[in-house]
C-alpha cells in the first residue's frame, strides 16, 4: 500500500518534472503556483507566531515576517547582492521608495527590510486571505487606490503619526507592479508624506528581473538580484511647492541606477 503512494507520487513528480522542461508555461504557472501556496501557508504559521508573541497587529511582526520570507529565496534559485544598508541608519523616522516589478518583491522587500518599517499596500490585499491577516499584522498602512482624497487622508495621517512611533514607511511610487526594465512615472504620495513630516527619502532600487522573470514570455528561473540602497535626500525646510521637484529629482537617481544594476546603458549614453 504504501510502495504503491510512493511510485505513485515519484510518477507525478517526474511527470511535473518533465512538463516543467518541455513547457515555459507550465514552469511558470507551477512556480508562481508554489510561490502563492508557499505564501497562504507561511502566513498562516507566522500569523499564529505574530499573534502569540505579540498578541495583534504592530510593526514588530514585521521580524516574524521578515524571518519567515527570507528563506523563500532558497526555493526559487534567487540570490541578493546588497549595497549601502548603512544608508537605512538616519536617526528617526523616513520614507523609503522602491520599485516594484512583481509579486515577487516581496523576498526582496523583506530581505532588508528595517527595523520599524511598514509599507503602504493597496486595500484589497486585505482580503488574499491568510495573506491579508499576516499583512494586517505586520501593520501595512491600507489605502484606497480609486479615491484620491481618502488616499491623500490616510497619508496625511501617517505623516502625524510616523514621529511618534519613530517609524519608517515604505512607498512603491510607481503605484502597481511594472515588469519591463524601466520605471513608471512616480506618484507623489510619498514625497508628500516626507515633506509633510520633513523626514528623508531614502531611494532603493531592484536590478530589473527581465533577465530571469518575464510574465509576458513565461519566463521564472534562478537569478541574482542586484539591491542598492541610496543616501537618504532630505526634505527638512521643503514645502509642498517642492514635491515636484523631489519627486523628479528620486525619479532621475532611481532610473540611472535601475539601468545600471540592471547593465543597460542610461539614456544619455544612448544618445552620446
Ligand atoms: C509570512 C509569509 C508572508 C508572505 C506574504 C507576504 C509578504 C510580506 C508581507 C508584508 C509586506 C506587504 C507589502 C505590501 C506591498 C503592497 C504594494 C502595493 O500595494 S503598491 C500599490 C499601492 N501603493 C501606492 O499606490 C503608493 C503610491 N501611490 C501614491 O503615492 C499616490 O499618490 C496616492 C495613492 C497617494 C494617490 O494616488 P492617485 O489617487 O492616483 O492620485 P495622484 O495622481 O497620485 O495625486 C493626485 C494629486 O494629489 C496630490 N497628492 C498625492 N498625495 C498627496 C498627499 N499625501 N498630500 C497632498 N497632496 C497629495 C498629487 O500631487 C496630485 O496633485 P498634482 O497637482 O497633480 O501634483
Ligand atoms: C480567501 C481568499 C483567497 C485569496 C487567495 C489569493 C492568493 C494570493 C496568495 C499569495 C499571493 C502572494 C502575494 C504576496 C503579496 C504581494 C503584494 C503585491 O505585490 O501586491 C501587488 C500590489 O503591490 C500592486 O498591485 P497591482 O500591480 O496594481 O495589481
């Protein structure tokens, strides 16, 4: 009975196996598969460890988190090269902007994650079941992507709250998930909540993942992923007649460093 479980599960998975190599898309389907199973089931332990060591929703979940999510890397063949994390050091609270490509950035988001840092997530993450509990624990700020104003309310608590709790807040500007090498235009929610609560932007930026991760041709292998933390920009004595220009300036380091983690010549190369 039991020689038979055996021979049958070796036979599905040779078969995976062998579907997985004659098919990108297969591949593909069955990794993010194992990566949303490997993410429902971790958050249902960490939620338990979050809710007994801590007993609700707090930042410093965000450890358990952060423990638990820097092991899936081993799973999928993902290796970090990481630069500047002294640049996390500022004393007090700031606002840390990233891009972001996939669903996937979550091991790297956790991967140098700092103390006392939650990000800002779209609200219907609450409800990817034990996915939204543990994102809820960890104290993710929740904003409403369709309304504007009660967006801008949200953040504009934040900005009163961040000193207090000497917190940092971790932004996406791009404001959704964008796989192709470059950068979408920025937001300018975070570098309102900066001058608002006159902490700095520090800038962090991914390689791109097209090399190993591209949704559009079916593409998930092994990869390195190259992280680079910038120095922080300050906003102390910046108004909102600023944000503009912040907003530009994080725009323009970001891409130039995005084009050269991910060895693609900058644009004013290209036009040398
Ligand atoms: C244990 C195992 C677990 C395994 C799984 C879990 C793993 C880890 C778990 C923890 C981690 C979870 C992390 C979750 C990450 C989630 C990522 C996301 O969801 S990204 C999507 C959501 N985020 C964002 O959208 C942030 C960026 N967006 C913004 O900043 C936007 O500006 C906004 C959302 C605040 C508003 O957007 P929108 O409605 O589109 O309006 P805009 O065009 O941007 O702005 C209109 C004008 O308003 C001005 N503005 C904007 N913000 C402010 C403000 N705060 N104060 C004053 N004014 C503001 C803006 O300048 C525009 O005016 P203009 O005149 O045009 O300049
Ligand atoms: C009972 C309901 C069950 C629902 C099951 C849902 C399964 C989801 C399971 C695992 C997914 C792992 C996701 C990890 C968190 C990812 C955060 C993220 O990257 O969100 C995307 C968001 O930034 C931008 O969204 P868009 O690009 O605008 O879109």
């Amino acid at each position: 009975m039991e020689l038979g479980w055996l021979v049958c599960g070796t036979a599905v998975l040779l078969l995976l196996h062998v579907l997985m190599e004659l098919s990108p898309a297969v591949n593909f389907a069955l990794r993010i598969g194992f990566y949303c199973v490997l993410c429902l089931v971790s958050s249902a332990l960490a939620a338990a460890a979050c809710l007994l060591v801590n007993g609700g929703r707090t930042v410093k979940n965000m450890r358990i988190i952060k423990a638990v999510v820097k092991t899936f890397k081993y799973f999928f063949g993902l290796r970090f090269e990481v630069k500047g994390l002294e640049n996390f050091e500022v004393e007090g609270p700031a606002i840390i902007v990233s891009n972001h490509q996939s669903i996937l950035d979550m091991m790297g988001l956790m991967e140098i994650l700092p103390d006392n840092c939650v990000q800002v997530g779209k609200k219907e993450l609450m409800y990817t079941g034990t996915v939204g509990l543990i994102i809820y624990l960890g104290g993710v700020i929740f904003i409403n992507r369709k309304s504007t104003s009660s967006a801008k309310m949200v953040m504009a608590e934040v900005a009163k709250t961040m000193a207090n709790e000497n917190l940092k807040v971790w932004v996406y500007p791009e404001g959704t998930r964008n796989c192709t090498g470059d950068l979408l235009p920025f937001k300018k929610g975070a570098f309102h909540l900066a001058v608002q609560a006159q902490v700095p932007v520090i800038p962090v930026v991914y390689s791109s993942f097209t090399t190993f991760y591209n949704p559009k041709t079916k593409l998930f292998t092994s990869g390195k992923i190259k992280v680079e933390v910038l120095p922080p920009i300050e906003t102390k004595g910046l108004t909102s007649d600023d944000v503009t220009d912040l907003t530009d300036r994080c725009f323009c380091t970001m891409r130039e460093t995005l084009f050269r983690l991910s060895g693609r010549p900058s644009e004013a190369k290209d036009s040398s």
